[in-house]
C-alpha cells in the first residue's frame, strides 16, 4: 500500500542549499541527519565524511533509477542498491562484504533516524541485514622489519628528522594516525611522566606511554628540526610540520611510510595502521594483558582488541610446529 508523501515529507523545510548533487527531496534530509551526527552524536570529521560520502552515493543511485522522494523508497530499493554494490557497475568496482556491511549499517542508520523524525515512515530499511562478514586478523609485521623501516630513515635533514620520530611515535603508541596528526606540542610530557596525550574516536582522551627511541627521536625533532619549519608558518601549535609549517596531513605520513618501507626492502604493503597492529600483537607476544592493550589503544571494548590474540596464538603455534621433537 502507497504511503502518503505527506508522512514522508515532513521537517524538510530547511533553507540552507544541500552540498551534494542531489535533488530538493532527497538533500535536506540527508543534511538533517549529517547534522544529528555532528552535533548530537558527536561523531569525528573523518566518520562524518564515511556517512556523507556512502549515503550520497546510495540517495544519488535512488534518483538515478527514477525515485526522488524519501516516501517513494522501499525494501526493494534498499535491497537492489546493495546488490549493485557487491556487483559493481560502469563506474564502481565490485565492493567486498566489508564494505558493503558499512554501506547497509550507514543506511539503517538514516532510514531509522528519518522515521523516528517523522521525515520518512515506515522505514523501508528495517529488515534489510548485512551481508556476514568474516573476522579478519590485522596485518601485522616483525620486530625486525619495523626496525628495519625506522633505520631506513636518515636524519641528516629536517624532514629526515620529522620522519624519523613520526614513525618511532605511531609505532611507540599504537596511536591511530589521525590522532598523532591532530597532537599539539602541549599535548606532550615527557619531562615528568613520558606520556602523551591522545585523542581517540568521539573526542575520548586517553594517556599513553611513550618508548625511550620515541621521545629521543622526538626531542631531536623538536629541537633541530621544528623550529625552522615552523618559522615558514603562522605559528601552528601542531606537533608535526609539513614544509610550509603547517600541520603535517595523514596523506603525507602515509607517503612517508611507504617510501621507507621501500627502501627497507619491505615488499607487503605498509601503512600507518600497520604499526598500530603490529604494536598490539608485538605487545601481547610479549605477555601483555590483553586489556593493558585494550587501555593502550583506545578501544572502547575488549573485544575489539582480542582479535590481536588470535594472531599471537598462531605466531605460537608456528613456533611450537617448528621446535617441538614431536609435533609430527
């Protein structure tokens, strides 16, 4: 049975131009929902960007296939729009299950916020699911190969010796690498505690240890390096500098680490993530309690850092296959 559009449509009446392509339906309640994010949820600028850029692709697929008010959009839609992600089309690649559960989750979300609004009821999404995703082990690499990128990295240069603490820091901390691009100079103690400060997913501080190599190679850039980057600047605060002194984008870190992971002779492909995983695996391989690095990383669940046990235990278990006289 056809909903009334007038169900559907009520709470659009806002003034300020959608930026995105779409149509005058669609646009205001996906800028209404942005909002909701931003403000009342308070998610970070990066999860925000996620929501726009998946939920625009999905209500601009909607007009293209003839649907442009929330209440013409239904199970069916919902439905087929997922399928054309996992089958790709002209333009887009076939997505993984992965991306595909993000895409479904990020449309739920809408549709359940656009009913309990009022802007969009009943919601077409409720009973769509997500395709079953396996667990995938993080990629980790070894003590040696991480040694090897961080020694690739001369620090006769100031950008050398950016690099070079950068990197010894993503990999002293586990942090994410959006949360050391974002450290300020203050957010530093090594002085007194040797610990920095982070801040993780929704804002949430947490303090962190920072290794002797770390704030060695930090100190080092704070002293012979910063200083000249900043004076081409307007005086940022920010901890790393690009070379106009102004704060060091995720981008930039990420080519920085690539480079180094070349000239180390590293074949798999290396990304700051990639120190975050391998600090948590080289920590439990190293008898660390599981929520010490649960506490380390920012999780808001332990559950999230247990995935990292599975690889410490086949880390043993190829180690015990290869020692024990009676394995085979």
């Amino acid at each position: 049975m056809p909903r009334s559009p007038s169900t559907c449509t009520r709470g659009f009446a806002i003034s300020k131009p959608a930026e995105t392509a779409l149509g005058p339906s669609l646009a205001p309640g996906l800028r209404r929902y942005l909002q909701h994010l931003a403000i009342e949820r308070g998610l970070a600028e990066n999860t925000l960007s996620s929501y726009r850029r998946d939920l625009t692709r999905y209500l601009e697929t909607l007009e293209e296939a003839g649907v442009g008010t929330p209440d013409a959009i239904t199970e069916a839609h919902v439905n087929g729009y997922l399928q054309q992600l996992a089958r790709g089309d002209e333009v887009h690649p076939p997505l993984g299950a992965r991306s595909v559960a993000r895409h479904t989750v990020a449309v739920r979300q809408l549709h359940k916020y656009w009913e309990l609004e009022g802007i969009c009821a009943p919601n077409p999404a409720r009973e769509v699911q997500p395709p079953a995703v396996g667990q995938s082990l993080p990629k980790a690499i070894s003590i040696a190969e991480v040694t090897s990128i961080l020694e690739s990295i001369a620090v006769d240069t100031p950008a050398g010796l950016r690099d070079r603490a950068i990197l010894e820091f993503l990999y002293s901390t586990g942090a994410r690498i959006s949360e050391v691009v974002a450290l300020d100079v203050d957010d530093l103690h090594f002085s007194d505690d040797s610990v920095v400060r982070l801040f993780g997913k929704g804002s949430k501080e947490r303090v962190v240890p920072v290794g002797a190599y770390a704030q060695r190679a930090v100190s080092d850039y704070l002293v012979r390096a910063r200083p000249g980057l900043a004076a081409k600047g307007k005086g940022t605060p920010a901890l790393f500098l690009n070379q106009r002194g102004g704060r060091l984008s995720r981008q930039s870190v990420w080519m920085i680490l690539s480079k180094a992971a070349q000239r180390a002779g590293i074949s798999t492909e290396v990304s700051p993530h990639t120190l975050r995983h391998s600090f948590a695996t080289h920590l439990l391989e190293g008898g660390a309690d599981v929520r010490v690095v649960q506490e380390l990383l920012g999780h808001a669940s332990v559950t999230t850092t247990q995935i990292y046990t599975k690889v410490s235990v086949d880390s043993l278990r190829e180690a015990y296959q290869l020692a024990h006289p009676r394995v085979n």
